[in-house]
C-alpha cells in the first residue's frame, strides 16, 4: 500500500470550527454528536499538532487567541466548502436543506428577514437556517456565511448581489430636544447641535449632504455613539440628539409626531437593500430560494406601500393594519432618487458587504 502523504487533521478543524461558531465545548458536541470529552480531545490533539495554543478557556467563557483567530477562518471555509460540494453533486434533488448562514442587521432581520426564514422553514423541513443578526458587516468568506442582506453602497465586487428594494432616512430629533436647544436652519447648524453617532460609520464624526448643485460636509459631535439602530431611536426620542435613520426603524413614530425631520431640504444619495452572496462555486438551493423570497417579499411590501416608503408596509401590513394616511411626513415623501424634502441614507461601506 501506498503511503498517504501527511494531510491536515481535517476532522478535528471541523470540531474546532463548531466550537468556536457556538462558543461552548458542551453545545458543540450536541451540534455534531459527539461527546463533550471527544470534543475537547479533539481541540487539545489540534493544538498539539499545530504546536500553538488556539483557545483561552475558562469555566464560564471561550476566547480565541491570535493563532485561533487566523486558523478559525480557514476551517469555516472548509466547512462552507464541504457542505458546498455535497449539494453539488445533485444528490439532493434540488431542494433546499442543510444549513443556510444568514447576516443581516438586527432591525432590518427582525422586521423584513425573519418572516421569510419563518415562511421557508414551514415549507422545507429538511432547511436550517441560522440567522445571525449584528449590525456589524460581516466578512462573508472568513465566517462562513452563505447570503447576507445589505443597506447601502456595495463595495465589494467579489460579491453576487440582487437588488432588493429602495430605502431612505431621514436626519431625525424629538420636539423636546429642538424645543430645547433650537431647529437647525443650515447643515452648518449640526455642528453646535449634540449629536448621536453611528459608530460603524468609517467616519462616524462627518456627513456629507446635498441640496440641488450644493454639497456640504458637516463635522459632527455628541455624547452618545452607538451601533444598533434601535438603541439609536431610542436615544433621539429620549431628547439626547440629532440622528440619521433608515426609514425601516421607528416608522411609528414618524407619523404620530415624536420624531421630526430636521434640515428637510438637504439629503443623502438614493440607497438600497440587497442580498449579496460569494462569487464562485454552486449556488444552493437553499441560497437560491432564500434570495429569490426575500425579492418576492420586497415585491408584495412595495406593492402595499402604493407608491410611499416600503417600510410603512413593512411595519403595517404583516399585522394587518391600515397603512398611515399621507399626512405623515414619510407617507408624503416621494419615492427616492426624486430631489425634495426627503433624506435618503448612504450607510459607510463595509470591508466585507
């Protein structure tokens, strides 16, 4: 018999791979059957064969270290891969099934992405999806995830991306808050107002807006910056700030008058919602399926909306309500890319979209 050239431990990278995705030895084993003491013999005969520690462990928490935070990327990949060529095969008849890894951020994923997954779940009981909501963008590759849902510019041309559906924002403050410390007439008046800044941003402390020909870039400062978006809202109906945001969060509470556009003359570029999946290797059907519903659905809320924000309907029609009447100030806005009073949201670009 023929030696074997020396491989990679390829079993225990994957171990090593589910260990770190569930952050626990003990929900690792669960996830792939074995037992907890194989799964940490596993990981201690990795190390030993790398010759680096890869896990700090104590009782209560796991943290990678350096090596493991080079070394994770690679066995994630070879499990997205593994699982990749199983399906390329055709063996499984062109229904989606095994695990879907999808990102989104948090207040876009629980109000538009959930009901699908909810939808294909119930019609594909062989799916698993995992649904990872974080506002932070996500390198897709390195974390093995299969399809992400994106607000914003697109930069990174690796990726496959499928246009969803346009999205503005708006520059918001509570009555209390400009009752308090006055209404900004220019862009030049953010600068002496207290601001809450979105900490993802590139360069959270700056925001360029325009009006016609004109375009102005406006330093920014606050006592608060945060990267959740609902936390945001929350923060500018307290009275603590001026915000910027997408029209999908506190949509409520632009029609029943707690938020109030500030500066309605001046904007941001047209934005968007995407799904956006890796260049390379088979498309699944589970991806396939997954972005063809997230289209289908963006289709029927836009459908609803009848001409406003497709977030009125995002937020109004899935609980069977009336969508507001045109006296709400997003009800009235026009559509996007139409230069007038609305604000449209340019998040930063990502690293990773």
């Amino acid at each position: 018999m023929p030696i074997l050239p020396s491989i990679p431990p390829i079993e225990a990278m994957v171990v090593f791979a589910h260990v770190v995705e569930n952050q626990s030895f003990s929900k690792a084993a669960i996830a792939i059957g074995l037992s907890k003491s194989a799964v940490s013999k596993a990981i201690a005969n990795l190390e030993s064969h790398l010759g680096t520690r890869l896990l700090h462990r104590t009782t209560r928490s796991l943290k990678l270290t350096e090596a493991g935070e080079r070394f994770h990327a690679h066995c994630a990949r070879i499990v997205a891969e593994a699982e990749k060529a199983e399906l390329s095969v055709g063996r499984l008849d062109g229904r989606p099934r095994g695990r879907l890894r999808v990102s989104a951020p948090y207040a876009l994923g629980s109000r538009f992405v959930l009901p699908v997954v909810l939808d294909l779940l119930a019609k594909h009981p062989d799916l698993e999806i995992d649904l990872r909501l974080d506002d932070t963008h996500v390198d897709l590759v390195a974390s093995g995830v299969d399809v992400a849902v994106r607000v914003g510019r697109l930069v990174d041309n690796a990726l496959v991306a499928r246009r969803l559906v346009p999205v503005r924002a708006f520059l918001v403050a509570s009555a209390p808050y400009l009752a308090r410390e006055g209404v900004p007439t220019t862009p030049e008046d953010l600068a002496n107002h207290r601001y809450i800044l979105y900490s993802n941003a590139p360069r959270p402390d700056q925001m360029v807006l325009e009006r016609g020909d004109e375009r102005v870039t406006v330093k920014l400062k606050g006592p608060l910056a945060c990267n959740h978006g609902d936390t945001i809202l929350e923060a500018i109906l307290a009275g603590v700030g001026i915000g910027l945001l997408p029209d999908f969060i506190g949509t409520d509470a632009f029609c029943d008058g707690r938020l109030q556009i500030v500066l309605p003359d001046w904007h941001l570029p047209a934005s968007a919602i995407h799904a956006v999946y890796p260049q390379g290797g088979p498309v699944t059907p589970a991806v396939r399926q997954f972005v063809d519903a997230l289209a289908a659905y963006a289709n029927d809320l836009v459908t609803a909306a009848d001409g406003r924000p497709f977030a009125l309907a995002l937020e109004h029609v899935g609980a069977g309500q009336k969508l507001p009447s045109t006296q709400c100030p997003m009800a009235s806005a026009p559509a996007p890319g139409v230069r007038t009073s609305h604000i449209s949201l340019s998040p930063p670009a990502s690293r990773a979209v």
